[in-house]
C-alpha cells in the first residue's frame, strides 16, 4: 500500500483534515473474468473509511480495463499511446489515417476496450513503420504538409531503427540452429560483441574494407581458439566459392553500430568500415584485445592469404563443400601461431 497525504475536505467527516491517498490491490469481475490491479483512492484514518474522487474514478477504470487487457493480450491504453507518440501523430489524426472513427483511439487511450482486429493493426504499425507509410500516403489529401513533414520525419527515424533490430533478429535466426562446438569458436554469437571486436578493428585499421575485415575476424578467431579452445566472435565461416565468408555476413554489416561509408578510390568506390565514436572496448578481455593487435600487426603482410589458401586446400574442391562449415579446428592444424 503506498501513501501520500494531502490536507483537504474529508466528505467522510464533512471537516478539513490530513486526507490520504492510498493505492491498493483490488479484485474486480471484469467481463466474466476475475481482474487484479491497483486501485487509487482517499483515505479518512479517522473513521477508516476509504472512497474514490472522480479523477481516481477514472484512473481505476482505466488500470481495471489495463489488466484486463493484459491478461487476454492485447495492448494497454498507455502501449497505445506510446505508439502514436513514437509517430508523433495525434489521437484524431492517427484514427482519419487508419480510416477509422475519429474518436476511436481517443477512446481506446481512455475508456474503450479495442477489438484483436484494431490491436493487430496498431501492433503491425508499432513494428513496421513502412506498413504505415502507406496508411499516411492514402490519406494524404486530409494532412496538411506541415504535419505530412512531421510524419515523415518520425517515420524515417523508426524505419531506419526497424531496420537495424531486423539485421540483428536476422543475424540470430542465422545461427539458432547452430551448436556450440568447433564451427563457432565454442562461444554463441553475441552482436553486441561483433560489434565491438569490428570496431575495434576499424579503429586501428584505416579504410578498412569488409573484406579484409572478414579475413581479420577469421584470422583473430582462428588463432585465439587454437590457444584458449574458444573464438572471439562465435561467428561461423565457410568458402562461397573463392570467398571466405561468416555465416550471416550481409547482417553483419548492417548492425547498428557499423557504419559504412562510401569512398572514391580511382573512379571506383569503395566501401569501408567507419569507426563508432561512442563504442568502448571494455566487454573484450586482454587476451582477446592481444590477439586481434596481433593480428592487424600480420595484416600487412601476406600471412592472411596465406592462412586462407592454405584452409582452402585443407577443405577440398569448393563445390559440395560450399556450403560446409569451417571447423575452428583446422586452423590448430596448420599450425597457426602468433610469430
Ligand atoms: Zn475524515
């Protein structure tokens, strides 16, 4: 129970004295259900009375209508609000877009329970801002530019961030069926990690191109499983024809915190890996910090190639195998070190 206290008018002892608020968990039958939430009211200690004003009214009926939604899932009045705040569009704006009532999500913010149907529109709008796009468009007779700019604006930010969460999701479907054994490093593959580990690299490599950043993960995971039985990435890697690539590799690079940036190299462009400012180092260990040095250290030189075409030949015709996965291993028996 938590309390507050105001001095106020007590409609109990019909004085003005110390009134506290009080919030309690309360049982309702909702809709034939039985709903647990917490309820607000006034609280007179002198006659131990408790009683509801109009604001608290409100507000329960809301809580009340919440957990009920809760329960059968769907979205609470405050989720629906988020998601029209996150395209800053207003309560009677959002309804003219979706073609509905113009008092429709008013209502659902305040009193109403909406239908699965409404839900699963306002849930598919919350992750899919492109989806939403096209709502906007149809209805764009009825937006003034002014607030056309402003919508547009909210749904570029959330579609670039739609993005950048898929690339991750991607990244785990990628690898959810994958054990954990020597064609991972024995580690999981954490994003959050990569990240790092790629950022790293292209703080001390400069231009550093996706390329050659695939060959120095391969290289750094390599050489920190043949001395501690386990990689730095969790990445898994196999030849596409020629190329040596890590499972995923297209998610890779499309992560939040890689940057890619565009260069002009004698009338070719090129692209590298552009440092995050904002990123630190703290969740590699010493060891993993040791090795990928080392490793940029070699990547001047020709070792690289010559770890790659020496795995290559280890692997066989690159036919059936194409799509095989490396073993961590292989590396160990070529006798990999860090001279
Ligand atoms: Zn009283």
């Amino acid at each position: 129970m938590k309390k507050n206290s105001s001095f106020a008018f007590c409609p109990i002892c019909l004085n003005k004295h110390e009134i506290l608020q009080v919030e309690v968990q309360q049982e309702d039958v909702f809709q034939h259900q039985k709903i647990t939430y917490h309820a607000q009211y006034d609280y007179c200690e002198i006659h131990e009375v408790q009683w509801a004003n109009e604001k608290q009214l409100k507000n329960n009926s809301i809580r009340l209508k919440d957990a009920y939604r809760k329960s059968i899932g769907l979205l609470t009045s405050e989720e629906i609000k988020a998601i029209r705040e996150k395209y800053k569009i207003s309560q009677e704006a959002l309804a003219v877009v979706l073609g509905w009532g113009k008092k429709t999500i008013t209502r659902y913010e305040t009193v109403s329970i909406q239908d699965k149907v409404h839900d699963d529109v306002l849930r598919k709008i919350d992750i899919d801002p492109l989806w939403f796009f096209d709502f906007v468009l149809r209805s764009k007779a009825e937006i003034d530019q002014k607030h056309m700019n402003k919508y547009l604006l909210s749904l570029k930010k959330y579609q670039r961030e739609a993005n950048l969460k898929f690339s991750e999701k991607s990244l785990y479907l990628e690898y959810y069926d994958i054990d954990i054994n020597d064609q991972v490093g024995n580690i999981r593959l954490d994003p959050d990690r990569l990240t790092f580990v790629i950022n790293y690299l292209a703080t001390k490599v400069p231009d550093l191109s996706k390329n050659k950043a695939i060959k120095l993960l391969l290289f750094a995971d390599f050489l920190h499983f043949c001395t501690y039985d386990q990689g730095i990435t969790g990445l898994a890697y196999h030849f596409n024809q020629n190329t040596i690539l890590p499972k995923g590799h297209e998610e890779i690079f499309h992560l939040e915190r890689i940057h890619i940036k565009e260069i002009m190299e004698n009338d070719y462009s090129k692209y590298v890996i552009e440092p995050d400012s904002g990123v630190k180092f703290d969740l590699l260990d010493i060891t993993e910090i040791n090795v990928l040095d080392s490793v940029i250290a070699k990547s001047q030189k020709s070792d690289i190639e010559e770890l790659i075409a020496k795995i290559r030949v280890r692997t066989g015709p690159s036919k059936d195998k194409s799509v095989d996965l490396l073993s961590y291993r292989i590396a160990c028996d070529l006798e990999l070190n860090t001279r």
